[in-house]
C-alpha cells in the first residue's frame, strides 16, 4: 500500500552536505504551528509549566487567510521538502487544519506534508479530510503504555481507549479508500519494559510503523528537567550520537508560530529564537535577513551560549547534518556572492 517511504528512514537517507550547502534559497523543513493550544498538559512538555502561556506569549490559533498568504510565500521561494504541521499544541484544535493540508499539497509547497497529533480529536470527518487532502505522514504520539500511565502522564481526562479507537477507525478509513496516508505512532520510552510492550502490541496492529523513540528534553529549560532522566543518562540513547558544536537548525529550519512570528528551532517554545515576524514581513525577508545571520553567525563563532535560547540545549546532537569546519567569514562570503544584498528589508532583485 505504501507510496512512500517509511517515516523511520527519513532521516537515514542521503542527505545533502550542509556544510558545502549552506546558505540555502530556502529552508529544507518548515514548521507551521496550527496552533499551541493543548488539551494535554503532558508531564514532560512544556505545555505542563503554570506560566507556559506567559512564557510562549499567549493561546493562539492560525487562521486560514495566514497559512494561504504563507503558502504563497513559500511557493515564492521555491517550495520546502518538509512541512510539519505541529510545534506546540494540539494540531486539531484548529478547525481549519484539514483546509491546511489542502492548500500545502494544491500548491506544491512542499515535497511532504506531515501532522503530529496526541489523537484525541482525529475524528472520522477529521481523518476522511486530511487523507482526501493528501496528508503524506500521520504521527501520533501516545502516553503511556496502559491507561494509568496515560492518565497520569497526560494529566486528561481522555482515555486511552479512546485514542486507540480513533486511530483505528483512521486506519480502517484509510485502507477502505485506499489513500497513501502513512501511520507513524510513537511512544517516549518509558523505561520499564513491560509498558513498552503493552504499547507495542496495542498499536502495532494499526499503525504502519510503531515505535518507541528515546526521551529528550526539549531545549533544556531551567525551569525543570522535563526529561525525567539526568543529563548523561540521557546523551548516551544513540539519539544523542550526532555530538557537534554548531546547531544546524537554524541553516535549514524555520518555524512559523500560530502568533506569525517566526524562529529557527523546533523545541523553541517560549519564542526565546524568534528571528521575524510575518505580520510585519514577508519570508524571504526574514529567511535572508540579518537578524537569521546574526543567529546563525553566532553558532559558527562558537557564541551559542550567548543566545538564551541554545545556552543549555542538547537537541542539536540529535541531527545527523553537521557543520562543523565552516568558519564566519567562509558563510559571510557565500551569503554575499549567492544572494542580494538586503536593503530595508527588502531584497535587492
């Protein structure tokens, strides 16, 4: 059945050498948070924190008019390969989602769309509009092994039961319409061997890859180890293998937050990485503007600890993609020599 590869070997196929890539027309993967709203206050996301809506400048939610002006923008660029609907938040609490995966595959912005979704609302008009749509990849992350661990974890009041039921009609809808949407369904590991198991013979059966995936820590906020594992314990997962000092994030990445501003890391929740705002500015202004150099200046001048936002992060060792070598005035010099120069932020065509 599947057009597509599975959603494991993404990462491990042939990859472009950022290194001699960089600086990019466009970002390989774009982040686009339909919104950060949860109804989940999951123990080890951010979503848990008391001052989390403080901490990541208030609830909101993208409406359609924002995502077609960016798909627009995007198709401008010249496309990405990756378009993740989902940062923050619960992706479906934002009606208007299956009507995003319309316009990004209508219009050719991006190679792959992909939702990440705790499968609580994946309702059967929900399911039949994204597949219709042409969703490539549905991620579905559950909690816990067993329904206690779930409730506990979770801190709802819905069930296990309940996701599973869902994601088995969303199977069952799919096969019966014959659609290519491709089931991924993840659980943090729980370390305890039992529990990984109920999850896996709960939905291997539904899914068409079930995995357990390693613990991180998002990007290692003082406000408390999220984790639930130190530090060391937690970089020996072969997860952790990619050891680097350069983050690569920020050269081919760009999140757009469900407020419009715009940052360059994935696990930047509180907006501490911003680098743009597309009320004020268009894309390609903030994709080859200053404020993006200066972020990405300061990791290949070894200055990341200058950045409130990376000064304790352990994501970066996660990305296979490495930059190490490449000095300041190496990139400065390609920047010049590959793309206009920005005047009051516009560019110079």
């Amino acid at each position: 059945m599947t057009e597509i590869p599975p959603y494991s070997q993404l990462r491990t196929g042939r990859r472009i050498a950022l290194r001699e890539a960089v600086p990019l027309r466009a970002p390989f993967t774009l982040y686009v948070e339909p919104t950060n709203i949860c109804n989940f206050k999951c123990v080890y996301c951010p979503e848990s924190f008391d001052d989390f809506e403080d901490r990541s400048g208030g609830l909101n939610r993208m409406d359609l008019a924002a995502f077609e002006r960016l798909a627009g923008e995007v198709v401008a660029l010249g496309g990405v390969k990756a378009l993740n609907l989902y940062m923050m938040g619960e992706p479906f609490v934002n009606k208007a989602l299956p009507d995003f995966v319309r316009i990004s595959k209508s219009t050719g912005m991006t190679d792959r769309t992909s939702i990440t979704t705790n499968g609580s609302l994946l309702t059967e008009d929900n399911s039949r509009r994204i597949m219709e749509a042409g969703l490539d990849y549905l991620r579905v992350s559950i909690y816990g092994g067993n329904a206690e661990t779930f409730a506990r974890n979770t801190q709802s009041r819905i069930s296990l039961d309940r996701v599973f039921r869902n994601v088995a009609r969303f199977r069952a809808l799919r096969d019966s319409l014959h659609a290519k949407t491709f089931i991924y369904i993840k659980m943090i590991d729980s370390r305890n061997a039992e529990e990984n198991r109920q999850f896996l013979d709960m939905f291997s059966a539904i899914g068409d890859e079930a995995i357990i995936e390693p613990v991180m820590n998002w990007n290692d906020p003082e406000e408390g180890n999220l984790a639930g594992i130190d530090r060391s314990t937690m970089l020996d997962n072969a997860f952790f293998q990619h050891r680097k000092n350069i983050c690569p994030f920020p050269f081919y990445t760009l999140v757009v937050h469900s407020d419009l501003r715009v940052s360059v890391c994935c696990v930047d929740w509180a907006n501490e990485a911003v680098v743009g705002d597309l009320k004020v500015q268009s894309l390609a202004e903030i994709w080859r503007g200053q404020k993006i150099r200066e972020f990405q200046i300061a990791h290949l001048e070894g200055r990341k600890s200058e950045l409130s936002a990376c000064r304790n992060c352990t994501f970066l060792h996660t990305s296979p993609d490495n930059l190490e070598g490449l000095t300041a005035d190496d990139f400065r010099a390609r920047d010049e020599a590959q793309f206009p120069a920005m005047k009051n932020g516009i560019a110079a065509e």
